[in-house]
C-alpha cells in the first residue's frame, strides 16, 4: 500500500516534469518529496499553511560565497524561520560538480557555516532543480501558506560577487517576505536570478 | 659606477620602458592587456581604447546581458583631466548553453572590448610635448568554464600628445576585425516588429528577401526564455522568430530590444516595438 502511494507520487512528480521545466509566480507551488542531509524525506506538503523558501545552493560558487562568507544567508535564514518561515536549501550539484557534496559532508559545512536552514535537501539528479526551473545559485523562491508561489528570481538587486555589495543591496527575498506577511501584494515578485550556473548532470 | 647606482638606472629603465608599452597582465585563464588604436593622442579627437581578452580554450566571458548566469566585465576609468570614456561597444555575443534548461551569451578565445575615449580641446600637458598620459583601467570579470572565478586587474597605457592623431597599425588591425563585430542599424527598408502571445513572442523580421538562419540575442534580462530553442519561420521577405516569453516577466513589454545575428552575416541591433494579444 505505502509502496503504491509512492509509486504515485513518483508518477505524480515525473508527469509535472515532462509538462513544464518551470514555476509561475501566481501559479501553485508544485510538490516534491526529496531527502534531506539527515536522511528525512521532506514533503512540500508538509508546510502547508507555512511560508517556504528554497534556496539553490553550491558551496564552491562565488555568488554564493559571497552570502555565506559575509553571513548574510546565515542571518536570513535564522531570521526568518524564527518568524516561522521554512527554509529548504537545495544543491543540485550532479556527482563530480562543483557544489556536489555528501549528506555528511554538508552537515559539517552547515555547522562550519553556523547556516541554519529548516532542511537541505540533497538533489544530485536535479530533478527538484528542473521541477522548480532553478538556473543559478544563488536562485530563491517563496512559498505562500496557501501552496502559490510568489517569488521567483534573485536574492538581491546586485548581481556581483562583492560582499561590500550587500550593505546597499535591496534584498528581494525579505521584501517579498515582509510584504506578503503584511498582507500586501509582493511587489518584486519576479525577478532576474543572478549567480553561478545551477551544476546539473544534463 | 657604484653597482646600486647601475641597479638604479637598470630599474629607471626598467620603469620607463613599461610605462609606454601596454602591459599584458597575466589573470586566471587569460591574458588581459588595455589597447589603444592610436599611438599619439591629438586635442578635441576620440581615440578608441579597447580591453583586449585572450581567453584559455574552453573559457568565456559574459556579454552585457549575461543570458541565465554569469556576469559582464566591467571596467573603472583613470582618465587624464577633461577626458571621459563611452560605454563598452559589445560585439555579437555566442550562445553558450551548457544544457537544456540554461543557456548564456558570451565569448570564447580573443575578445576586444572597444571603449571610445573622447579628448578635451585642450589636455593639461600641451605645453610640455615629452609628457605622456596615462590612462588606466581597473577591469573586474567573471571567467567561467565548467566553474566561474571572479577576476579583476589594474590595466594601463600611456600616450604621447601630437598635433594629429596617430594610429598604431598592429592595434589598428585588431580594432578594425573588432568592428565588423559590432552590431550595426539595420539597413535601409528593412522592418522588425513583435507581437505578443500567451507563451511567446513573434518576432517579424521584412528584409526584401527570405532569411534562412537568424539568431537573436535579447538586450534586457527577464523577457523571454534564454534556453528555449528559437523557431525561425523563413517567409519570402524575411523571417519569423518564435521566442518563448520569460516565466519572470510578468508585465506586458512595449519593446524587445536586442542584436539579431543573420547566420553567415552581419549583426544588427534591434528595436521592435511589440504588439501585445487580441484578447
């Protein structure tokens, strides 16, 4: 019986990625199951009535460096999941890319970090990656309580791998974040993600 | 001669030397110097400076709209007092697409990036015709092949004034080559305009005569699809080209702006004014 139910879902999450490769904000959020670095599955399904973040991720990109070396993705992150966000980052590096890394290996660059996402969700063979239309890391969406997406696009208005960029950056991801919780529409709802190529496998 | 004093003047030399020639500097993956077409500046002229690019094999660097990632160069002037510099002239960019979902615009092997430099009717070293000027350039770049590194590099170059501008003839043949690069006007008679549907854009291009092959680079990020491949449509006076509208446009455009690249010809820039649906 469980197996059936997973064949579907498996079924379910073939058949959205043969019918579209991308996300419309407005659009329903499409659900996922995926493993996390601890080994938990993680369902879209299981935040309902949460707001999500996904946030691409390759830890040897330059643009992402940029966030975590100057702590700027690390203070998003406990920012908002202390205000009940959840946030799932997701490396979608194929094995041998850059950004690829092992469950184990990714836990200890959480704790180096002092990251604090909900989850990291371990996508080697892309397939959330291309569920979701994700091209760049840093590339990040937002989730409603209600399953629709509302943001899809950059994490900041200064495509540049420069920490001293980000004192002066407008970050879209908390805008969004601060308008939708304020019952206001997002303003920048979509915008052009910047950042290292997303490392697929094809 | 005490020998410091001969390491002193071996130096001076040294100094000067480098002061005149344009220097390539080593960067990762690439040799990266600052050229000037003219090797003498004249009062009131433009002279055409270029940041010149040799990339290792396999390596690229971005155009000014990057397509889905990277980044473009960027470049900080030093300019002698009263001189001002234009914009980067980009040449035609490539398409670079790694794989289905992600496709990026820019260049691979020898890049001359054409930077117009215009000359007040009087420099400040008129009076003293040995002076040189120096002009410097801090260039920033994203160098990617398989993985991306962020560079950047000091560039200079000094110039002697004369009373007519000179032009250095090995530079010149490279600035020449760069030129035909350029996207150009489009010729006379010749028409293109958009019209927007639900999930696309059609662009209708009226040369006078049936385009086979046409390529066309977007200007502004975010208003179609950089991966999705390009149907073009030959019709007896031109083309039409099926581009798939952007999933982060989410307001209705009035131009599509961008270079459109005839296989086996020229580039040219383009304006189109686009209509939207009949709804």
């Amino acid at each position: 019986m469980k197996n059936r139910r997973l064949m579907l879902r498996a079924c379910v999450l073939l058949a959205l990625m043969a019918s579209a490769f991308a996300v419309k904000v407005g659009d329903p959020a499409p659900g996922f199951t995926s493993v996390d670095s601890n080994g938990k599955q993680q369902h879209l399904s299981d935040y309902k009535g949460k707001y999500v973040v996904l946030e691409w991720h390759n830890q040897g990109c330059p643009y992402t460096k940029k966030h975590y070396e100057s702590g700027n993705m690390q203070r998003l992150q406990k920012e908002w999941t202390a205000k009940g966000v959840v946030w799932l980052t997701v490396i979608s590096s194929a094995p041998g890319t850059q950004g690829f890394v092992t469950p184990s290996q990714e836990n200890e660059y959480l704790q180096t970090m002092k990251a604090a996402p909900t989850a990291v969700l371990m996508d080697p063979g892309g397939s959330l990656g291309h569920l979701y239309g994700a091209k760049t890391t840093p590339h990040m969406f937002i989730i409603d309580p209600n399953g629709t997406l509302i943001y899809n696009g950059a994490i900041d208005d200064h495509p540049t791998t420069d920490q001293s960029d980000i004192a002066h950056s407008k970050n879209y991801v908390s805008m969004a974040l601060q308008e939708a919780m304020g019952g206001k529409p997002v303003a920048a709802a979509a915008t052009r993600p910047y950042g290292c190529s997303v490392k697929y496998k094809d | 001669m005490t020998s410091g004093l001969r390491i002193g003047l071996a130096l001076c030399f040294l100094a000067t030397a480098i002061a005149t020639a344009a220097q390539e500097t080593p960067a990762k993956h690439a040799r990266v110097e600052l050229l000037s077409r003219q090797s003498a500046v004249a009062a009131g002229s433009e002279i055409q400076m270029g940041v010149h690019f040799q990339l290792d094999p396999g390596w690229h660097i971005y155009w000014v709209n990057p397509g889905d990632s990277g980044q473009p160069p960027a470049f900080k002037w030093k300019l002698p007092a009263g001189f001002t510099a234009d914009e980067i002239q980009w040449p035609r960019p490539e398409r670079i697409q790694t794989n289905p979902q992600i496709a990026d615009y820019g260049y691979h092997g020898d890049v001359l990036l054409i930077v117009p430099i215009h000359v007040p009717q009087v420099t400040n070293a008129d009076s003293d015709k040995q002076d040189k000027l120096q002009f410097a350039a801090e260039a920033k770049w994203l160098i990617c092949r398989e993985v991306c590194i962020p560079e950047h590099a000091q560039l200079g170059i000094a110039l002697p004034i004369s009373a007519k501008a000179t032009e250095d003839p090995s530079a010149a043949k490279l600035f020449a080559e760069t030129r035909r690069l350029l996207p150009r006007s489009l010729p006379r008679g010749w028409n293109v305009t958009a019209r927007s549907t639900h999930d696309d854009f059609v662009l209708a291009v009226a040369a006078g005569k049936r385009i086979l092959k046409a390529e066309f680079f977007p200007l502004d990020p975010g208003q179609i699809d950089n991966s999705a491949p390009q149907k073009i449509q030959p019709t007896p006076t031109g083309a039409k080209i099926t581009l798939k509208r952007s999933d982060i446009l989410l307001k209705p455009i009035t131009v599509l702006r961008g270079v459109l690249v005839i296989a086996g010809g020229p580039a040219y820039r383009i304006e189109a004014p686009v209509r939207q649906k009949i709804q």
